[in-house]
C-alpha cells in the first residue's frame, strides 16, 4: 500500500493497527470461551429465552434514551457474558432479566455518565422479562430490583474482564469498507457506500437470529455479509467467493434462495479486474480468501434459516408479548 493511502486509513481510523485491535479483542474472547474447556463449555441460551431477552433489552435502550442501533451491542455483551459465566444453565436463566437491565445500564454509561434513567426504573422493565419466563416455563425471580441490577452490572464486568466494547458487525463493517474505499483511491465509492448500508441493515436482522460466538463471531459474519452484497451490487462474480468444496450448482441455488433473488448478478466488472479485486478484499479484511468464502457461506446459511422460519410461521402467529415501558 502507497504511503499516502497508509496516511489516509489512518486519517479516516482505518488502518491496519485498528484491524488488528478488533482481531485481538476477539481472540480474546474466543480464547476464554475456549478455556472453559469440554467439561464447562459455553453457555448459549435456548432461542425462546433469547428472543424475549432480546425484547427486554429493545425496550430499554429505548427507555435509556439510546439510539436503536444499540440493540445490536446489547445482543453481542449478552451473548458473550452468557458464553463465560460460570453458573448453571438454570441459575443464569434466573437471573438473565436483570442481566438484560444491566446490559443496557452498562452500554448507556459507556455513551455517558449522564443518565437520568435510574436502574430501579430499568428493574421494572426487566420485571415484566421474569413474568414472561415464568408463563412459558422457566424458573425466574419474582420481581427484579434495583440491586440485582447493579449486582449484575459487577459480574458482567467481572466475567468479561472489562471488555465491555467489542467491535458488533456493523463496526467491522464499517472498518473493512473504509479500507477498501481508500485503498481503491475511492473508484468505487458510490457501490461502497450502498453495500455498507445494505450490509448493515441485514445485520440487525442476522445478529438478533444468530447468537455471537455460539454460531459465528461478529468477523465472520460481517466478512459474510459483506461478500454477499459486494456479490449482488456486481463487484465480484458469485463464482469467485465460492469455497472449493461446494458445487457451484448448490453455491447459486444457497444465494437465490437467502437472498429472494431468481437470478445471479451480473458482475460488472471486466474479468481481468477480478483477482485485483479479491487481492483488495483480502487485505481490507486481512483474511485470506478461502477464510472469506467460508464465512459467506455461513453467512448465507443463516440468512436462508432465517427464510425459511419466516415462511413456515403461520400468518396469525403472535410476535410475543411487548414489554412496556
């Protein structure tokens, strides 16, 4: 890379240091989960439990006054606290509604330390959580108090060690395509900046289906995002992100079907342009290709689970019950 492209990935926050950051911290976190070893294993809640954490805490961000896209930071620290917490499955269900009120006290601190919602106020919302665990099932606390939340608060930061800021999938987005605009001398600007917001709305839809670090990591789902849309606004040929034990008859049949398309994109790029632009990808991401491909192809298996759940569900099924605030 030119030295004045360096200059300007780090102008615009983009350089290679801060790539590395984000892999760091995210090795980390792999690392510890990893460490629990087979007999502890990670902790991942069941879907139904997480889908209703999930309403709590959009609640909240909301009731704390946080923009909307901060659910997707809530689901990312509660799934990585609930992957290394120690307790049993049933004790962290218990308590897991104060868990989401201190998820979200702890992401409005870090925004300020001016906060005019008070937790005993955040232990109300979280209440209506543990109501609606006990009428599907699930052993919770009676009521949630303002001292379960800030007990909470101090085992989030305890279990993750004080990382409380990993990059979600919108910010490694976010970074890869910074990089590839400046590397490029900013020749596709324009079909960058639609694949970021593309991108970026289908991450909320993804992360609040797939739970981080039980079935991908926010990298590998920001890398697969990302080879999807490049892939549909024409940037690189389907063909080229295809891992070489797939057929490419499967390949276009998985992208069709996760993306609703009845017909692969044209790349509009002339076909000597393109292992200029996979080398390009590869070093705004800094994985190799093959890693890409894999992680497109998790990606896009989501994404069509995700089709199919939607099309099975019955027109007149209810979303659950809201939580009020």
């Amino acid at each position: 890379v030119r030295e004045d492209l360096l200059d300007e990935l780090d102008a615009r926050g983009a350089a290679g240091e801060m790539l590395s950051q984000y892999m760091l911290e995210q090795s980390e976190v792999q690392a510890l989960i990893a460490a629990r070893g087979p007999s502890q294993g990670a902790i991942h809640l069941p879907a139904e439990i997480r889908e209703i954490c999930l309403r709590t805490m959009a609640a909240l961000v909301s009731l704390v006054g946080l923009n909307d896209s901060k659910r997707i930071d809530a689901a990312l620290l509660l799934d990585t606290y609930c992957a290394l917490q120690k307790s049993s499955m049933e004790d962290l269900i218990e308590s897991i509604p104060a868990t989401c009120a201190a998820v979200v006290h702890l992401l409005r601190k870090m925004e300020s330390q001016k906060c005019s919602t008070t937790s005993a106020a955040l232990a109300r919302v979280a209440s209506q959580a543990s109501l609606m665990l006990q009428q599907v099932g699930y052993r919770s606390m009676p009521e949630v108090t303002q001292q379960d939340v800030l007990q909470q608060e101090h085992l989030i930061r305890a279990t993750l060690q004080w990382r409380l800021r990993g990059a979600t999938v919108p910010t490694w987005l976010q970074l890869i395509c910074k990089r590839m605009d400046v590397i490029s001398c900013g020749n596709w600007s324009g079909v960058i900046e639609w694949v970021i917001a593309s991108s970026s709305a289908s991450a909320m839809t993804l992360v609040l289906h797939q739970r981080a670090y039980a079935d991908m990591a926010p990298q590998q789902m920001a890398n697969g995002l990302l080879g999807v849309f490049l892939v549909t606004a024409g940037l690189v040929p389907l063909q080229s992100m295809k891992p070489a034990d797939v057929m490419l008859g499967e390949w276009e049949a998985l992208y069709a079907k996760s993306q609703g398309q009845g017909c692969i994109p044209t790349c509009t790029l002339h076909p000597s342009m393109t292992p200029r632009f996979l080398c390009l990808l590869e070093m705004a991401s800094g994985c190799r290709l093959d890693l890409l491909q894999n992680d497109m192809l998790a990606t896009m298996s989501a994404m069509l689970e995700i089709v199919r759940k939607a099309t099975e569900a019955s027109p007149g099924q209810q979303s659950g019950a809201r939580i009020q605030i």
